[in-house]
C-alpha cells in the first residue's frame, strides 16, 4: 500500500502519466493479497480462544485491548478506505483519491504497529501486574505498548516489508525487461525497486543488528541458540555453517571466523557471550532450527544487498535496463523477501520456546484442554483450506503480473484491431473466405 501511494504521488507531482499506469498494474494485485491477508487474519483471531484458552484468559487483560485497537484504528481505516481506492479514480478527483490510498497505506502500519506491539510484549512483557486470579492486567499501558524489544521489531518489520514489495516489483520489472528492455513502466518498476534495495537494505541490516543487541539483553538464551553457542565463551567465533546438536550440547563440523561474533553481539573483540549451557535445558529453545532458519534470512539479505550494489554499478554506467544477468538475478530474488521475513519469524518464534510469554508463561501451560484428535482434526481442515486459499491467491497474481504492462496507445491499438476485425467477420470479408 505503501508503494502504491509513492506510485499515486509521484503521478500528482510530476503529472507523468507512467506513474499512474503503474500504479493501476499494482493496484488488482494488492487487493489480492489484501483478501488473501484478511482471510488469515480473521481465523488467527478465532484461535485465540479455541487452542490458546489459558494464555487468552490470563493474557487477555493486555492482549485484548490491544487487539481491539487494531480493529478500531487500523481495519476500520483500511475498509473505510480501500473501495475508493480500488474503485473509486473514475469517480472522485485526483487528490480526494491520493487521500483514500494513503489511509490504506496508514492502515496497514497501524496494523503492523499493534500487532507487533502485541508479539513484542508476549517476547519481552513489561507494564503489567498479576492480580489475584494469576491474570496480567495493565498496569501503564505506555510500557505495555512500547515494551524493550517494539521500537526495533517494528523499524526491522516494516523496512522487511518494504523490501519484500521491492523486490517482488523489480522481479516483476525485470521479467518484462528481458522481453522488452525499452518498456516504460517496466523500466520504472526495476529502478524504483533498485534504489530500494541500495538505499534499504543497508539500513535493514543495521536495524537487524541493533534488534540483536536487544535480543542479546532481554533473551540472551534465543541469541545462544541463533549463535550455535553452547559454552561461555569471550572472543566468541562467528560460526557461519554447523550442526547444533542440543543432545551432544555441540556443533558438529564448524566452519567459523574468529572472535567475529563477539565483535558484532558486545561490538568487542574480546566480549563475553553466555552459551546455552549457562541456561536450564527445560529453559532453552531448540538451536537447530533457529541456528538455520536465521542464517537463511541472513542470506537472503545479503542477496539483496549486492543486487542492490550491481544495479547501483550498472545504473553509474548508463546500463541498468540493458544488463540480462542482472534482470536474471532480480527475477530469481523476488521471493527472498518472502523467505526472508518467514525465516525471520521462525527465528523470532521459535527461539521465545519454550515460553508464550517470556519467562511468565509456558507454551505446553496456555493450550486449551482439547484432546490431540480435536486438534489435528482442526489443523488438516485449516491446512487444507489454507493451501487451496494461498495457491489460488498466488496462482491469480502470478498470472495478473505476467501480463505485459504497455502503454494506452498500444493497449488502444490493440482494442480498435479487435473492434476491426469483429465488424469486418460480421459483414463478410471480400477479401477473405467470401473471394
């Protein structure tokens, strides 16, 4: 929504019609995902009380409200909003329509806003009290919102955002710049989506570090295990690849650097990191998973950084559309935001284990007391649903973005060749079948 708004902008500033074909491409495939997005939403909200009713009771007090505000202040503008934006260009002016896209564009942070500010209160909680019923009531909603680990979930979230619609528009771009590179619109999508990524990404990596440090203050077990550090250790190596094996309580086979990740967790060379023996084993989150997952997501940003950086190269040398191995790279980085931002969230959930709320409340404690059959038969209906749902969703707007974006005097050209060859089937061709 975001980047529809800058589209719509740029159009009402610099009266440049590409802007506002460009924008009309992106509009159909935003309302898609919007669907796609509200649908997973609703059903998320539902599970609250069907397979989570303890952590709902006793979370409820801060949770809820939260929640609520989300709706009030985020779904209500979005919804408010939308059908103009959507349907409404023909039949509003210019400015009254800007205004509509960037209350939807507003929207979806205000979302983001609280429900990151719901996760990040369930990882680092702060502001609360426990009343006589064992439940966690607000005591200053200030610290319940903005609790230690928000301001920085929510700066790396939304600029994770922002770079997955980048790279999924330079994709776009440049599937159609391999097949055209003078295509206007096409050109402004890849160079849009490349200064994203040059000017971006960089800040993301160093929002992504600062959001590390916080981790390693508030959940110095999650880093341990993201770590592959399983003793106290000063000078710790960065160990790029291995094997965690929580049983052995080792890495098996790793390739590492020297006193690099205590240079980039304490930003000392000899800095001390605590390893997850120095945490209870009922207490630690499964290092497998996280240690992979979070080198992934680390990998696919350094992906877009030097994509970022060649496009940057190219562009300094008058050649960014005329560059196939770079449109190739662009084209086969159009999910990494995706993969990125999944693996990001494995991390994040994963390394909170074994807690719902950290250090408050056990995840095996806040499921509701159903039997493992009324779960999974709960789960393969969600799944089933889901999938079908996601690939129909997915199918559609690969489809809607393999279409050509051309310009109105071609799209014109093409809709009077129809019409001609409509009137002349019906009157009879005399130089065709009738000769």
């Amino acid at each position: 929504a975001s980047y529809l708004a800058v589209l719509e902008g740029l159009w009402l500033l610099k009266k440049d019609d590409v802007y506002l074909k460009v924008f009309n491409y992106w509009k159909t495939i935003f309302a898609v995902g919007f669907g796609m997005g509200v649908v997973s939403g609703i059903v998320m909200a539902y599970q609250f009380g069907t397979n989570w009713a303890v952590f709902s009771d006793k979370a409820g007090p801060v949770i809820g409200p939260l929640m609520g505000y989300e709706v009030l202040s985020a779904f209500f503008l979005e919804a408010g909003f939308l059908g103009v934006m959507l349907f409404g260009q023909k039949r509003v002016g210019p400015k009254l329509h800007f205004f509509a896209t960037l209350m939807v564009a507003a929207g979806t942070l205000f979302s983001a806003f609280w429900v990151l500010s719901v996760n990040s209160w369930m990882q680092t909680p702060a502001g609360y009290a426990i009343n006589e019923a064992g439940q966690y009531i607000p005591a200053d909603w200030l610290e319940v919102i903005f609790n230690p680990s928000f301001p920085y979930r929510f700066v790396h979230m939304v600029l994770a955002a922002y770079l997955t619609t980048a790279f999924v528009v330079g994709a776009v771009g440049a599937f159609h710049l391999l097949k055209d590179h003078t295509n206007r619109q096409a050109r402004v999508m890849f160079s849009m989506a490349m200064w994203m990524a040059v000017i971006v990404t960089p800040i993301q990596i160093f929002a992504g570090d600062q959001h590390g440090l916080n981790t390693l203050e508030h959940q110095p077990a999650k880093i341990a295990a993201m770590e592959g550090h399983y003793e106290d250790t000063v000078g710790a190596p960065l160990i790029l690849f291995g094997f965690p094996d929580d049983a052995k309580e080792e890495v098996h086979f790793p390739i590492e650097i020297p006193r690099l990740g205590a240079l980039i967790l304490t930003h000392d060379w000899d800095g001390k990191l605590e390893g997850l023996k120095s945490f209870p084993k009922e207490d630690r989150p499964p290092a497998f998973i996280i240690f992979w997952t979070f080198r992934i997501m680390v990998g696919m940003g350094m992906l877009m950084l030097v994509v970022g950086l060649w496009s940057l190269f190219r562009r300094f040398q008058g050649r960014l559309y005329d560059d196939p191995w770079l449109a190739r790279a662009a084209v086969a980085l159009g999910p990494a935001g995706f993969i990125a931002v999944l693996c990001g969230w494995i991390t994040t959930e994963v390394g909170r284990q074994p807690w719902t709320i950290y250090g408050l409340l056990r995840t095996a404690e806040s499921a509701s007391p159903l039997h493992t059959a009324e779960v999974g038969t709960s789960l393969l209906a969600f799944i089933l649903v889901y999938f079908t749902l996601f690939g129909a969703g997915v199918y559609y707007m690969l489809r809607l973005m393999a279409i050509t974006p051309r310009a109105e005097e071609e799209e014109k050209m093409e809709e009077d060749m129809r019409k001609s060859v409509w009137i002349t089937g019906a009157s009879g061709d005399p130089d065709g079948a009738d000769t």
